[in-house]
C-alpha cells in the first residue's frame, strides 16, 4: 500500500503546536511507518508545497501576503486540510493586531520605535511580505476539514484526530472540542 503523503505547514504562529506535535515522542516512529513526510518546517527543506498531498496539519494565522499565497497551494494541492490549533482555527493571539484598526501601529512600533538602527518602513515590495489588513483564521480563507483547536492542541489530541486518518477512519469528536468532517 502506497504510504500516506503527510504535510504540516506553519503560518503566522509561535511554532508551539509544532513543538506539541513533536511530543508525540515514539509514536512518531509509527507515524513515520504509514506516511511520507513531503512538506513540514521539521526536518523537511523544501521550498516549494508538492502536489498530492493526503493530510495536511496548518497551523497559523492568516497574516500576511505570503502565508495567503501558500495557505491556497496548501487547499489546492492537499486532499484533508486540518486547522491546527487556536491560531489558525480562532487566529487568536496573532490577531491581536486587528484591534489596531490598521497593519500602521505595528510596522511602526517594530520598524522604527523598537530598533536600534531602523529609520524607515519596509517600502520596497518583495523585501518582506506584506501584512494583510487584518489577521483571519484559516476557515474564513480557504474550506477546512478538520478543526483542532488548542493552544497548543495535546499531543494526545492530535494523535487522536490523525491516527484514525492512517486507517481511512473518521477521527471522533475529542473531548468537547470540534473536529468537522
Ligand atoms: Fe502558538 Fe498557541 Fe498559536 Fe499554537 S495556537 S501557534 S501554541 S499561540
């Protein structure tokens, strides 16, 4: 049986669920029996998202031009999107910002009040990614199979919601948190 093709791609976030996901400890050893692992900011260098991937795990805000851009390759090339954690199912703690009104305060108080040598905003398209109005949560963008919330979601979680993927199964409602199919 071909294996799985396997994905985690990480938007605008601090990586913790992430680091949750890699609590799996050695049942990532079973994991690693039933899927390719083709894209991920762990222990994959590709640059570009492949096509044909099976189960894909974002987790992430929505923030800027860049994490639009691959957040649509990601739907467009990925059978099972999974909502991974607070950030990309609420955008919580990243849309903070919103509250702002405008992207104006935050390059401000980064580029220039709280640098050194900065004296001016990044103006020159293509040096960074440019910030989107507001932050949004993966759903409002893109059609989201799975959510699983938390902040980050517990290992045990997410074994709970892919494990039955690698069978072809449903995952069950876990705990009184939303997993959608
Ligand atoms: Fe970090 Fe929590 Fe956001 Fe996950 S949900 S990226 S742990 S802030």
């Amino acid at each position: 049986m071909d294996k799985i093709r396997f994905a985690t791609v990480w938007l605008a976030g601090c990586s913790g669920c992430h680091m949750s996901f890699l609590d799996l400890d050695e049942w990532l050893f079973d994991l690693a029996e039933k899927v390719d692992v083709v894209f991920s900011p762990v222990g994959c260098d590709l640059k570009d998202y492949p096509e044909n991937v099976d189960v894909c795990l974002v987790e992430g805000a929505v923030a800027n031009e860049e994490n639009l851009e691959l957040l649509n390759q990601v739907r467009k090339r990925t059978k099972l999107l999974i909502s991974f954690g607070d950030c990309a199912v609420t955008a919580n703690v990243p849309a903070m910002r919103n509250m702002l009104g405008s992207t104006e305060p935050v390059l401000k108080r980064c580029y220039l009040e709280l640098s050194d040598t900065g004296t001016q905003l990044p103006k020159e398209p293509g040096i960074v990614p440019e910030l989107l109005d507001r932050v949004r949560p993966i759903h409002e963008l893109v059609n989201v199979d799975i959510f699983l919330p938390g902040c980050p979601p517990s290992a045990e979680r997410i074994k709970a919601a892919i494990a039955p993927l690698l069978e072809g199964q449903k995952p069950a409602m876990v705990g009184r948190e939303m997993l959608k199919f």
